[in-house]
C-alpha cells in the first residue's frame, strides 16, 4: 500500500519530505511525488502516515488507489 500527493494542491513546501522514513518523498517539477514502490504508508516506523500528519494541506496526501 502507498500513499500518493495531489499535484493540484501540493504548495511544494517540502515539509513532508524530510520525514518519510522511507525516503520515499522527491521534489519532481515543482511540486513532490511519493514512490509508491517504497512508500511503506509508515508501517512499522509510525503509528500514522508522517506524510499525511505533517502536510498543511487538507487531503493533498491519499490512497494511491482513490
Ligand atoms: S506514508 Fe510514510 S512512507 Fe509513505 S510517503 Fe508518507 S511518510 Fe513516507
Ligand atoms: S507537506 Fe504537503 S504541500 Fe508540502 S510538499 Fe509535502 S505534500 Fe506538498
């Protein structure tokens, strides 16, 4: 499972990517994508997604599959 961040609302802040424990998190084109080959949702590093819980943006980080 992975998490994926909407292009259209991603500010390209950064805060996010420092966090993944994965390293999952690359600026790309003037906003940030997630590997979704590592993207791990947190599991087994934190009980939430550090990702979802650091963006400032309401629904920019959700399920790969939505
Ligand atoms: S859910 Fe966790 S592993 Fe996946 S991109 Fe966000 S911080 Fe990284
Ligand atoms: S914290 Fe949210 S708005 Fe900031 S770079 Fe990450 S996904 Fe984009």
């Amino acid at each position: 499972m992975a998490l994926k961040i909407v292009a259209d609302l991603c500010t390209a802040c950064g805060d996010c990517e420092p966090e993944c424990p994965t390293t999952s998190i690359k600026a790309k084109k003037g906003v940030y994508v997630i590997d979704a080959e590592s993207c791990t949702e947190c599991e087994g590093d934190f009980d939430k997604p550090q990702c979802v819980k650091l963006c400032p943006i309401d629904d920019c980080i959700i399920p790969l599959a939505a």
